[in-house]
C-alpha cells in the first residue's frame, strides 16, 4: 500500500460526504417533514439574511430577519425591516399544523398553512384564508415556498393573485448575514 492511500481514501470519503449533504439539500424529493419538524427548520434560520429581490445578480437589495419570539412558540420574519414597506410574518403550531399570517404593506393579512407535500428543502405554503381581504378579486399573498438550498442559503418564492389567478411571483435569494 502506498503511503499517499490513506490520503486518497480520506479525500474520497470527504468528497462523499459534500457530494451527500449537496444532494440533501438539492432534492426536491427528499420525505415530508412534519409541522413540528418544518417549525424547527424555521427557528434555525433566526437572524440576519440579506440579498436580491427578483433576479438573483442585478435585482433590488433586500434584508430579511427571522427572529424566534413568545418563548420559542413563534418565529416572526421581517421583510425590508426598517422601512415604509416593512412587513411581517408569524409562524406557528396550531392544533398540530404549522401556520401563517403575513402582515403586508398592501393592508391584508393572508394566511396560509404548510402543505403536506412540503420537505426539509422546500416549505411550501397554501392559503387558508386571510383578513382585509377578498380572494376572489383583491390582490393578495397567496402561497409561497421557503427553499432551503444550502445551511446559510434561501431561495424564497410568494405568489400574488388578483381576480383569482396568480398574477406575479416574487423571488428572494438571500444569504444569511455573516
């Protein structure tokens, strides 16, 4: 046996295991996730994110924070915290299912809870009703997907619909803040 083996066996095992963890986080097929395994995945992102809004290169800056409050019972993300178009959304278990309620600068409040096809790469959001709100004409958030790509890596997706119908997709790729 050569003395650069275990070099090269070490090299391989490490490559496996990057080549294993990308795989786990680029898999869309990966097995559901409970609501209480999805609301844990939403307590890890507490902090800081930062990024582009629309295109991932040239698209408007955006700072998102995620904050576990109400003695770890809720997480509260802020979109473009600080700002006149701050808005909020409050993650929680209710009876079992994991839920939300967006607070928009639009004046309604949308929620939505976490639909059973969602994974631990993709939490996929379905609306559920809302306040201040007529779904059938008003504009509104009316689903959404937290893509989790990578430990410090979001690729979030909210879908606005009018009269109905999907009439817009807004894309958030963030990077938490170091």
């Amino acid at each position: 046996m050569s003395r650069h083996m275990p070099k090269v066996i070490i090299a391989l095992v490490f490559c496996g295991l990057v080549a294993t963890t990308a795989m786990a986080f680029a898999d869309g097929s990966a097995k559901p996730v409970s609501a209480q395994e999805a609301f844990a995945l939403l307590k890890g992102l507490a902090g800081e994110w930062q990024g582009k809004v629309t295109d991932r290169e040239k698209g408007p800056a955006v700072s998102v924070t995620y904050r576990v409050t109400a003695n770890g019972s809720a997480v509260l993300e802020t979109l473009f915290p600080g700002t006149d178009h701050e808005m909020l959304t409050l993650y929680h278990l209710d009876n079992g299912k994991l839920v939300l309620t967006h607070y928009c600068a639009m004046g309604n409040q949308p929620r939505m809870e976490l639909d059973p096809a969602s994974n631990a790469n993709r939490l996929v959001f379905a609306f559920a009703g809302g306040t201040n709100l007529d779904p059938a004409k008003d504009i509104h958030m009316h689903q959404g997907r937290i893509g989790l790509v990578a430990p410090e890596r979001l690729e979030n997706e909210w879908d606005v619909f009018r009269d109905g119908a999907k009439i817009n997709t807004n894309k958030f790729f963030l990077e938490r803040k170091k």
